[in-house]
C-alpha cells in the first residue's frame, strides 16, 4: 500500500480561490488507474480552504461566535472540492469513497487524538479507494482546528505501515531554500546523515496549515518510522506514475540501514 | 430541540433524476431561520440516491464487485445533494455542519449498532445546525447497506429526547390509504386507540430505503418514547414555519398521557 498526499498548493491555484487545477486533478486521477496498486489519497484544501480560514483566523481554534459562519462555509467548500476529485477519480474507472476528516477525526491542541477508524479499514478491505481531506475538526482543548493533510498522512502511515508515502507538491522536491524566492539547489536523497539539515531550510510560508515547519515535523515523523518519503512535483505530468512505480524524480527521504 | 425530517419525495424531484426541488430547499432554510429554534435536520437521498442504488442493487448489501462503481457513485451524488441544501442554509443566515452518515454509522444487518456520536454532541454545543442525510454505511453482517434518514431519526430520538420530531413528506399527513392512488382521508390525530389501525394502510412503496413500512416502525419507536411526532407536506409553503411553532397543519401523532 502506498499513500499519496495530493498538496493543495498542486490541485487549486493558490492565486484564484476556489479554483481546481483541473489538469493536475485528472492526471492524478489517470495515473493512480493506470498504475493499479492499492493507494489512500490524502489531499488538501488549498484555495478551498485556506481563504476562509484566514478571514474568519480559524487556525487559532474557537474564539468567537462570528466564526461560525466561517466554520461552515469552510466545510462545505471543502465539500466540493472533494466532489470534483471524486468525479475526477470515478471518471478514470476507480471507485473512491471519502473518509469524512471532520467526522472521524478529533483533535486535542492541534493533534489527532481520536480516529474513528472502522469505515477505512472496511474501504480497504471491500477494494474501494479511501480520500481524505485536510479540513476543520473539533479539538478537546481549542473546540475545534485545522488538521493539515500532512497529519492524516503521518497518522495513517503509523496506524497502517505503508510500503511508501508519496508527497506532491508544487515544486520539484526539497531544496536547500525555498525555489520560489531565491537560487536554491534540490536534494536528491535525505537520510539520517542529513535530514537534520534540511529541516534549517523548513520555514513557515503562512499556510493556514502549518506551512513548510509542519510539513517536515511529519515527515520526520513518517521517517522514523522507517518508511521511504518521495517529494515530487505533482504539477508535472507522469510524475506520479513513475513515483508509484519506484522511478522517482524528486527527493527520497528514507534511514539507510533499511 | 426539533428534529427535521427531510422527505426525499419533497426535496427533489422523483421523476427527474438528480434534480433538487430548489423552492422547497429553499423554503426549508428560510421557515427554520426564522423559527430560531434549535433543530437537527436530516433528510432523505431521494432522486440523487435511489436510481443508482437500485442499478447496481445496493439495498441487497454486498453481492459482487461490480457493485462498488455504484457505492461510489451513489456516495458522491449524495454528496451534491448534501453541499446543495447546505448552501441553501448558509444563504438564510444558518450555520450548517453536515454530520457524515457514512462515516459516524455502522450498521448490523441494516440496523445501526455503532455511531461515532462525539462530532455530533460537539456541534450542538457550539451552536452549528447538524445536517445528516440517508446513505451508504458499512454493515457488520451485509458489508454495506442503505442507512435510511428515518431510522438515523428515530435514533437520534432515542439518543437526544427531543421534544418533538417533525416528518416532511409531499403529502398532507398520514391517509387511510395511498394519496396518490385512491381516495382517501386524512388523518389527524394519531394515539395509542388508533395507531394499530394507522399500521394497516403502511404499504410498501417499493423505495430503496424501506417504504412506508420502514417508515411507520421508526415512527412507531419514536411514538413509543412518549416523543410528538409530526408529519407534514413540505411541499406547501409555510407548513413547516407553522408545525415549528407548534401549530401542525397534517397528523400529530402522540401519545394521550404524556
């Protein structure tokens, strides 16, 4: 079983909300068929999400009743994000069904602490393709938070020991600096010799999810747990499916002695 | 609190597949913002589930593979239809959540036997309009099976004690026989003298999720905990507005001594 995270800043266009980034959504959907191996998709909210959660400062859990509107309004964009990757997936012959993140999830300080997990292990097992979504739970301490897709991620791949775990992204892998701002150099391979200096290189982006310092805290987490981590770039055609199928063009973080 | 049970036959069109009936959606929204009561809404699948659960016989439960390109697809059409009605209550001033059916419910032999209720009691207390719908839950006996908005109502009942449950269907209240089909009279007031009778003319109507039969038994449940249950057209402008505030224009079934 391989996980797949689908980066929000990969599947909408950050620039427009509310917009899809249909190409990316439909070569996904294509590429995860044609490989034909057992996946979880996980994706996140992006311009779906982030928009409203800004306005309505839904990162910083419940602190007024005005937020309320916002709470809604950010679930049920979601909501339709989700159709359109579920219609996409369906469109190319697999048969997905979404594990509700909101329903399943709840959250204590920001991290998972309780997962109802029957209705997963049941899609696995009945052959469906499990999808989750970054998206807002309830939260014992803050009453409710932003679980990022990178959290499910480094959860389910604690809960379900997958063979790897795929991140996509907008850019082509990690790099020494961030390569949208400055002349940085990708990393080919991460392994305990250096991943402590690629975390230096982790700095927050102001996504309403964590940005890139809780992107690294969970892979780090997925790391050690012994499990190969690719970064690609999922705006790039083919990516995925040579991802899938171990020919990976991007950064493969993963312990040596494996 | 209020239980709203949305009728499928009210809230899309029968005869034509996938299509909401916006002007009751609409009415819905509008009558529960301005009832400013604390309400729970669930409502049927109606035209966006029952055509592709009965192609692929899905209210068989699991019979082969082939089924599971109709589980997605009736997953995502509900869907739709779920982020259709949640716009429609955004819009009025409300703050919807939808509580996911396939996510919190797991039935045994078509009869829920866990739900994961934590989401649930969390958006009550924060002051969110909890939205469940009927559809597709996995199944302990039959793998999956079709969860009906009634029984998700009479066990909600059960669960919350609410202090009445409203059923909106596309008739007037509950008839000596079949509106639609002979003529009939309407009945009013429905208590322990006459509710045996009542069970008589519940005929099954050949729905996906059960008929008027499986209607009537969650009915007979709820009836049984001492709750008011009332069944109205939501179909007519006002009913619901009406029936919120106490003055059922259809049957009020209940029990004399409470």
């Amino acid at each position: 079983m391989i996980i797949i995270k689908a980066g929000g800043s990969a599947i909408t266009k950050k620039s427009e909300d509310f917009t899809p980034n249909m190409e990316v959504i439909s070569n996904i959907a294509k590429e995860i068929k044609n490989a034909g191996r057992v996946v979880i998709l996980v994706h996140g909210a992006g311009s779906f999400g982030h928009p409203i959660a800004k306005k309505y400062s839904l990162g910083k859990g419940y602190v007024d009743e005005f937020q309320l509107k916002g709470f809604s309004e950010t679930r049920s964009s979601i909501s339709e994000l989700d159709t359109i990757i579920l219609k996409a997936l369906m469109q190319n012959g697999l048969t997905p069904v979404k594990i509700g993140t909101f329903s399943n999830f709840i959250t204590s300080n920001g991290r998972i602490v309780e997962f109802h997990k029957e209705p997963l292990l049941r899609a696995i097992e009945l052959g469906l393709l499990p999808v989750f979504t970054g998206d807002l739970v309830f939260d014992k301490s803050r009453v409710f938070s932003i679980l990022s897709g990178d959290q499910i991620v480094s959860y389910l791949s604690k809960l379900l020991k997958p063979s790897r775990v795929i991140f996509g992204t907008d850019v082509d892998g990690i790099y020494t600096g961030d390569p949208k701002k400055e002349k940085v150099k990708l990393i080919k391979e991460v392994s305990e010799e250096n991943i402590d200096e690629i975390f230096k290189f982790a700095k927050s982006t102001g996504d309403a999810s964590g940005g890139m310092e809780g992107k690294f805290s969970e892979i780090f987490s997925i790391f050690d747990l012994g499990i190969e981590i690719d970064v690609i770039n999922l705006t790039e055609k083919d990516n995925l499916s040579n991802a899938l199928q171990g020919k990976v063009k991007g950064t493969v973080i993963k312990k040596k002695n494996i």
